[in-house]
C-alpha cells in the first residue's frame, strides 16, 4: 500500500492518494473515498496508469472521459447506464442526439475495466470507473484534485428517453441551462462551474452551425460572436456540409485544463450558444460568476472539484441496488 501510494504521488506529482479523510472527508448518500480501500486499494493506480497512455496519445480524450461522466449522471443518475450497449434487453443511450456520433472514450473505459477486473475481480463498478476517470483526466490535463466518494453500482437498465430530454443542448437558452441542472439538484453556481469543463474539449460543427448561420430563424449569426472568431468558425464550418468537422471549445488553451474558457466568454468568443449565453443570457448571477472564474483560477478550480462532487452524486445505486458488471457494455 505505502509502495502504491508514494509510486502514484511520484508519477503524479500534487496528487494525493485520496482513500483518506483530508479535504473534508464525509460521506454523500452511502457512497465514501475509502471504499475499495482494502477490497482493491490500487484501484485509482490503475486508472490513472491507463489514462496516462490514453490521454499521452490523444490529448482530446481527456474532455471526452469527462463528458461521459457527465452524460451518464444526468440521465438515470450515475450508474454507468450510458455505457450500455444495445441488446435484447436494453436500447442504448448512445444512440440518443446528444451522444451518437459524438460521445467518445468507450474503448478507454473498457481497456481500465479489464485491468481491474484481473486485478480485483468483480469489485469496481463501471460507475465509479467514470468517476475516477473523470477526476483521472481533469488532474493530467493540468485542473484540480478533489477527493472523490466511490461505492456505486451499476444499472440494470439504460433510458433513451432520459438521454435525449436530460442532456442540455448546446443551443440551450441560459433557463433552459438553469432548469436542466436544477433538476439534477445543481445550482447556478454548479452549472457555472461545471461549464468550464469546456476548457478542454472540441465539439462538432453541427453543434454551433445555427449560431453562424440563423441563429434567431433569421438566416442572421449570432450578435454575440466576436468577429474575428466568427469569420474563424465559417472556415471550419461551412453552411452546408461538414457536421463533423472539430473546433476546440477554449482555442486559446485546448488540452489544458485552466480558467481560459471564462475570458474567451467575456471576449465573445464562446463556441456554443450554451457557453455564451453564460454571459449574454442576462442573469446576473452566472455573469459575476464567470467574471469571478476568468479573474480567479483558483476560485474556478475550488469550486470545480466541489461541483463535480455533487454532480458524482446525483442517484447514485448503493447498496443491494445494481450490480457490479463485469463488462461495461452489457448487464451480468
């Protein structure tokens, strides 16, 4: 354990091991950081070994593992339901809009899921294997730490529904933002904070091309985009054609994990209607807030790993609730 524990804070410098009680400690709805602590105590080792190659590869995929967790908690709460394949039994999630041809990372999950289940079998669950993943990908792209309570199970079950009404839509209006997190319990400040996950990342053309070309049903672009950004985005994504074409979420920063997102709002140069509307949508409380993170990194990173604490916890299965599958893909 001591072995485990001084290898993973060489390797990952600031990083502590995280099963013990500092950072406030506590438990969030049966689920606790010291969980696996002896039924698989190098459970985070592995994790962080896998996704240090993965990441080291294709830089992109740390915003997507962090993604996935997130699409998977609000739908059904975090129980690894997004991870469902199709089957007999289950229509999966990842056939939804805001997740086909889009959510990435799969293989990834897979790869640290196989690792421990040699390793310890039968005894992580693939939701918490998102969580770490999530937490894993933040830390190696130069954001925060947080100590992270562990202990959910897997669903049984996957909701296509829940996927495609749940998930905000990139051209969501700021209410729509609001209302969206304040049905998973999140506040304005979680939504804010959460937000500027969008500092490392690229998304699809097909995500923005309303805000360039007819962003109010007035074939007009949106007023808010910065110009000389705009005349940038009409080269990569053309009127027709070209869904797929990428363009980075933060341009200034794209695969570090910092506070640049919250300036390029400020400056116009947003890339979805739902970052920008951060400050242009007119509610108060989320521009201070994004004024408050652009100005003030460390606020931004404090308030980061708290929010994706309460968003790990949003329904969690415990207890005799779930299984622990033993591929992420299908039910046991």
């Amino acid at each position: 354990m001591a072995l485990l524990s001084s290898t993973l804070c060489m390797a990952f410098p600031g990083f502590g091991f995280g099963w013990g009680g500092h950072h406030g400690g506590g438990t969030y709805s049966g689920l606790f950081p010291e969980y696996y602590r002896f039924t698989c105590p190098q459970a985070n080792d592995i994790v962080m070994s896998v996704l240090e190659k993965a990441i080291a590869n294709d830089p992109r995929m740390a915003a997507s593992l962090l993604r996935l967790h997130f699409h998977d908690c609000f739908v059904q709460g975090c129980d690894a339901s997004v991870l469902l394949d199709d089957s007999s039994a289950i229509v999966s999630e990842k056939n939804a809009g805001p997740n086909k041809n889009s959510l990435r990372g799969f293989k990834v999950i897979d790869e640290i899921k196989a690792k421990l289940e040699k390793a310890c079998p039968h005894t992580v669950s693939c939701a918490d294997i998102l969580a770490l993943s999530a937490r894993g990908s933040t830390v190696l792209s130069g954001g925060p730490n947080w100590e992270l309570p562990l202990g959910r199970k897997d669903s049984r079950t996957a909701s296509l529904s829940g996927a495609n009404t749940k998930i905000p839509a990139p051209n969501s209006t700021i209410q729509n933002l609001i209302t969206s997190f304040k049905r998973q319990g999140l506040s304005e400040v979680d939504l804010v904070a959460l937000s500027g996950g969008h500092t490392i990342g690229k998304a699809r053309c097909a995500t923005f091309k309303q805000r360039l070309y007819n962003q109010n049903g007035n074939h007009q672009p949106d007023a808010t985009l910065e110009r000389t950004y705009y005349n940038g985005l009409k080269t990569v994504c053309p009127k027709s054609g070209g869904d797929n074409n990428i363009s980075p979420l933060d341009l200034a920063s794209p695969v570090r994990f910092d506070n640049t997102y919250f300036k390029l709002i400020l400056w116009g140069k947003g890339l979805l209607t739902s970052d920008q509307v951060l400050v242009s949508g007119n509610i108060r409380k989320t521009m201070e807030l994004v004024k408050s993170y652009a100005m003030d990194e460390g606020l931004f990173f404090d308030q980061f790993a708290k929010s994706m604490v309460k968003m790990g916890n949003v329904s969690p299965l415990t207890g005799v609730n779930g299984e622990i599958r033993k591929s992420c893909r299908r039910r046991n």
